[in-house]
C-alpha cells in the first residue's frame, strides 16, 4: 500500500509538472540532477476499526531541490504553489484521496512539502 501511494504521488507529480523534472523515490546520496523532486512517506499509522476495517493515515513529504541558485527562494515559493493544487485530490486505485493537513516550509535552500492522506481499507481474508 505504501509504495501504491508513493507512486501515486509521483505520477500526480509527472502529469502536472512534466518531464523537466526528475522525480525520486529511492535516496540518491549524490548527483541529483536539478531540478527535482523527492517523496517520501514520513511515519504511516494504521488503527483497527473493526476486525476487518482500517483506518490508514499517510504523512508524506515532497522535497524540492531547485535548478537556480540565484533565486531559489523565489522559485521555491512558486513550486509550492503549483504543489498545494497538485496534491489536494490525488487519483488513486479507481477513487480520489484528499490531502490535509498540508504545510510547507523551506530548509536550507531545498522546499520541504508535508500532505496527509487518510482513507479506510478492508483486510483481505
């Protein structure tokens, strides 16, 4: 379920911001080629609702490394943007997951972008 939504995150990313990205799931140490986008999930929390129903909650965070040096703040600020439209309704698994609890801040010169999903799942028996 998890790398599901990761790559949903990911294919909501490609399909709005395009192909002068590079988008990232796995940690690449070095030679990120800018500008791109990072995902991952911060701490996922299952709680049972009955034997078979759970509640999910996906924290994630979307970094972004920004191409210009010069005005990265500037450039940062506008991704930001586009990223609260972008991730609001992500389309996945034939429904649409809402993110909440969206925030962003920027930490040494790199945008970090935190959305929550929450949805309900059923246990295969």
């Amino acid at each position: 379920m998890v790398n599901d939504i990761l790559n949903a995150v990911t294919t909501q990313l490609g399909n709005n911001f395009g192909t002068n990205y590079k988008y990232y799931v796995e940690n690449v140490e070095q030679k990120l080629s800018k500008p791109c986008f990072t995902i991952d999930m911060v701490v996922p929390l299952q709680r049972a609702k009955s034997p078979l129903l759970y509640d999910r909650t996906m924290p994630m965070v979307v970094h972004y490394f920004a191409k210009d040096k010069q005005d990265t703040k500037k450039e940062c600020y506008s991704i930001a943007e586009q990223l609260n439209e972008t991730l609001e309704y992500l389309p996945f698994k034939g429904s649409t997951l809402r993110g909440e609890d969206m925030n962003w801040s920027i930490v040494d010169g790199v945008l970090q972008f935190f959305v929550t999903y929450k949805f309900t799942t059923r246990k295969v028996t």
